[in-house]
C-alpha cells in the first residue's frame, strides 16, 4: 500500500513538474504584445489636458508615442515650445526618440490638411498604434479641432482601427466657457484618469515645465472644474463618430468668438469639405 503511494505522490510531481515547464515555455514563446498608443496633439502645452492619462500609461508599460502638428510659434518661438514639450514628456516618462514635431504654421494648420493627413499616417503606419488620443472636435481652437478630424482620418484607415479616444481642452456650451470638460454627445461614455498618488505628482510637474504658457495654463486653470478633477479625475472618452461637416456646437465657438486672431467654422469646413472630397475621387 505504502509503495503504491510512493509510486502515486511520484507521478504527481512529474505530472506538476511537466505542467509548470509546459506553461514557463509557452509563456516565453508568447510574451504579452505592449500597447502601443499614439498621442496627436495641436500646440506644445496640449498635453496638459491629459497628463495624467498618458503618465498612466507609461506606468502601465504602454509604449507611448507623441506628435504635435503645428510648431505653437504664435505664442513664443517653436524652440522654446518644443523644448518644454520635451520636458513635459520626459517628466511623464515617455522616450525622446517617440515624439515627433511636424512643425505647421500655429492656428493655420487647416491649410495644410492633404500634408498633415499624409505626414501622421506615415507615422502612425510606422508606430502601428493600437490607441490613437486627439484634442476633442469642440470648437476651442481650430488647430485642436484639425487634430481630431486628422487623427478620425488615420485611425479609419489604419488596419486593424486603432481606437480613438479624445481629450478637451476648452469649449462653449449654452454660452459658458468650460476648460477639461467634454461637450455632451449623445451615447458617449465619460471616462476618467483619477489624479492618485503618483499620477497626480507627475501632471502637476509636467504643467509647470511649460514656462513660456504659465499665464494662458493659469487663466485655463481657473475654468476647471476643481471638484470633478479631484474627486473623479481628468476626462476623456472614445471619441464618437463626429460629424466635421456640422458644427461642433450650435452656437458660437471659441476660436470665432475669444480667440485672436479669430477663425471661422466655415474656413474649417470647407476644407475638410475639399479634403472629402479629394479622398473620395483617389479611392474611387
Ligand atoms: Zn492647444
């Protein structure tokens, strides 16, 4: 009986032993595939809307990507912007060698649509991200609303889509100026990046190295809603399938009404009319 046991406990520990190989070799030949998420961001200073989402990011070992379209010189030269841009994403941990500064005119990048749109999907083609985040379409800026539509664009052609969340950064709704906080569409969920700990620590540092912007981050800042931030976190969601040949909002937006130089929605949509169309007559 005793050697029947003997024999029995052995078999046991082989039948573990093969077991616990079987699984370390699997798990060596498949190691999990890293996420790879691809920021496209209007102005160096945008990253500040959604610092904490792309520190959370980094800390969860995603493979963080970051490109800025226009180079933001309305403001102070594109040295000194890409310069604390680099900062900012160096304090949030994200490599160097992962951003990419395209350069196009501050609050004109609307006339260069066809180039944007080429440029950012030979670096997203070359990224392969699996997350696309752009500045919402909101009517804040029209740099920030020419990032969403381009950043639409690239993930619809990229295979398989990327998903595309958004960020805000500013926006009239029913009159009232708000910064971070989304403009309401209907079935689209609100989700949050809470602020704990670390996190927190890092957007906090990440803010402060845009030294030149101070100002603007500090009028911006006194828009938030300082509650929600604390209690739930910074805001963003998948962005819902927008229609860019319709405005954002149905009242004034910001960039015709408090941005200067001001912008009109009827410069913006005819040409995202005209890039349509020209997309639609290549694939035809
Ligand atoms: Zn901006």
């Amino acid at each position: 009986m005793r050697k029947i046991s003997l024999i029995l406990l052995a078999l046991s520990h082989i039948f573990c032993l093969t077991v616990f190989f079987t699984i370390v070799a699997v798990s060596r030949e498949t190691p999990p595939k890293p996420v790879n998420t691809l920021y496209i961001f209007a102005h160096q200073d945008d990253e500040t809307d959604i610092a904490a989402k792309i520190a959370s990011d980094v800390i969860a070992g995603k493979n963080v990507f970051a490109l800025w379209i226009t180079d933001g010189a309305l403001s102070a030269p594109a040295d000194v912007r890409e310069r604390e841009s680099r900062e900012a994403m160096r304090i949030l941990g994200v490599p160097q060698e992962n951003l990419v500064f395209l350069g196009y005119p501050d609050m004109k990048s609307i006339d260069h649509l066809p180039d944007i749109h080429d440029k950012v999907l030979n670096t997203a083609r070359k990224i392969k991200p699996d997350e696309i985040t752009s500045n919402a379409y909101e009517g804040g800026h029209i740099d920030h609303d020419v990032s969403s539509f381009i950043a639409s664009v690239v993930a619809s052609e990229l295979k398989p889509n990327p998903i595309h969340f958004e960020f805000s950064s500013y926006n009239i709704y029913k009159s009232v100026y708000r910064v971070g906080k989304l403009l309401p569409r209907e079935g689209a969920k609100t989700l949050y990046t809470p602020l704990d700990g670390e996190i927190g620590e890092l957007r906090k540092k990440a803010t402060a190295a845009f030294e030149s912007q101070a100002q603007a981050l500090k009028f911006y800042e006194s828009f938030i809603d300082k509650k929600t931030l604390r209690t739930r976190g910074e805001q963003y969601r998948e962005a819902p399938a927008h229609d860019y040949l319709t405005r954002p909002a149905d009242e004034p937006l910001c960039y015709e009404t408090m941005i200067k130089p001001a912008s009109s929605y009827d410069t913006f949509k005819k040409a995202v009319a005209a890039f349509i169309e020209a997309n639609k007559s290549e694939s035809e």
